[in-house]
C-alpha cells in the first residue's frame, strides 16, 4: 500500500491548476484531519504550496507542487549533454536521431555503472 503523503503528493502534482485541499482529503479516502497532517508534511518539506482560497464563501486551501529544480547529472549520458538543450529542429521525439543516439549512451553508462 502507498504512503498517503507520497500518494498526496501525486495527485497534487498531477494537478498543475492545483488541488482544494477540501477535495484531497475525499480523492485520498483519509479524514480531514488526516488530510491535515499529510498536507502539512508536504508544506514543511517544500514540496507544495498552500494558497488560501475561498469556494462558495468558505475558506479552503489551494494546494499546489513546486517545481524542482532539475539535477543536471539526469541531463548527461556520461560527459554527453543532452542534446535537446541546445537543439533548435522541431521534431518528432521517437524519430529524433540525436536523442536516440544519446539515449543509447545513457543506457550504456548506466549498465557499466551497475556492480556485476
């Protein structure tokens, strides 16, 4: 079974408009109170944000995720840069030869990066 803070975190992320925190405890299947506990995790650990927001004249949050900053290590294949960083062709990500490319040298690191 899933933790409720990380299955919290989900769904607010899959929400980029933001989720009523008056919803998330019904969508969680968890209490209010419950509901409470896990949002604030979530807000002391930076990982969304809590907007006051009025619905229907009653008071609620809006709860919304931050964005990460991105760990540049996920943009190299070994000493290779991710080749859509710089790129300026509008393409079609499966037929994009650059990429692929790339993509092969990332797996390739990877399996020689794994203990035998």
């Amino acid at each position: 079974m899933e933790d409720p803070v990380d299955e919290a975190l989900k769904l607010i992320q899959s929400k980029p408009e933001g989720v009523l925190q008056s919803e998330l405890w019904k969508e969680l299947g968890v209490d209010s109170r419950k509901c409470s506990r896990i949002v604030k995790k979530l807000e002391e650990s930076e990982l969304i944000d809590r907007i006051e927001f009025k619905k229907e004249g009653i008071k609620t949050y809006l709860l919304k995720a931050r964005q990460m900053p991105v760990n540049p290590s996920d943009l190299l294949a070994g000493d290779e840069l991710i080749p859509c960083i710089c790129c300026e062709l509008e393409c079609v990500v499966e037929e994009c030869h650059p990429l692929m490319d790339w993509m092969y040298q990332l797996a390739i690191v990877q399996n020689t990066e794994e203990p035998v």
